[in-house]
C-alpha cells in the first residue's frame, strides 16, 4: 500500500511554500518527472490548491478527487502554476475508490478536446506507462484532501 499526505513545501516555480501532495514522501509532480522527464515537468502544482481560479473548472476538481464509494473517474490531480486552469498542462488520474481504499489505478496527461473545456477534461487521455498504480487508506487519502479544503471554500 501506499502512502499519500499532504506537506507545505515550495515548488520549483513558486516563490513561497503551498501544500504539494507526496506519495510514499516523494511530492507527486518529482514522482512523475522521475518516471517520464520528458514528458512530466517539475513544478506542476495540485489542482486542489485555490489557485484554480475558475469556479466551475473548481468544482469540477473537488467533485472528480473523491468519487462516491465504488464508482470511478478521471481526475485532474497536477496543473501548470503559470496559468492554473484545466487547458495547459494537467495530469490525470484515474481514481477507483472502494470501502477502504482509494486506488489510482492509471496516471496520464490529459489531451481532451479544450473547446469542451471543462467538462472534457480527462475524457481523452494519454496514460503514462510505468506509473502506478498506487492505492492508498482511504482515511489517509481523505486528511490529505482535508488539508486542502481547510485552505479553500469549496
């Protein structure tokens, strides 16, 4: 099993330190920039932090990151800081969630059609090989959203 937390730490294009999420005490975009550095940036921060500015593109995150136990979806989990929203780069994550746990069962960037933007997001995606999955307590999983809904007012 895996761990998953949220930690307060800076970010390679951030001035000051925001709650980046860490799996197994790796934060999540040097996790993916290991497994594939030319196709994973460092710096992609996670969508759940309150830089997201659009409200619809927001709810639409905090709806996708925990789906209703035994269902499955395709969730933006990491976006650029530059322009934080759903059509730069986002990385998805195929969640499966059950009693529990939480599995991330595939990992990918998200290649959706951006005229359908938000709602697209994560329907076309292109899965990263060698990444996950990862499965995680879902007790665990849940302080870590926790720590970014204290932050937020979603």
């Amino acid at each position: 099993m895996n761990q998953i937390a949220a930690i307060e730490a800076i970010s390679k294009y951030a001035n000051a330190p925001h709650t980046v999420i860490t799996i197994d005490d790796v934060p999540l975009d040097v996790l993916l920039n290991r497994a594939h550095p030319d196709r994973i940036p460092l710096g992609l921060v996670p969508t759940l932090l309150d830089w997201l500015t659009n409200p619809v593109e927001r709810a639409l995150v905090w709806n996708r990151f925990l789906p209703a136990n035994g269902n499955s979806t395709s969730a933006p989990i990491l976006m650029c800081p530059d322009d934080c929203d759903l059509i730069c780069t986002i990385v998805i994550a195929e969640i499966i969630t059950e009693s529990s746990l939480v599995w991330w069962y595939r990992i990918g960037i998200d290649r959706s059609d951006s005229d359908d933007m938000p709602i697209s997001v994560g329907t076309t995606v292109d899965w990263l090989e060698g990444v996950g999955p990862f499965c995680f307590n879902r007790s665990d999983y849940q302080r870590c959203v926790e720590a970014f809904k204290r932050q937020d007012n979603t």
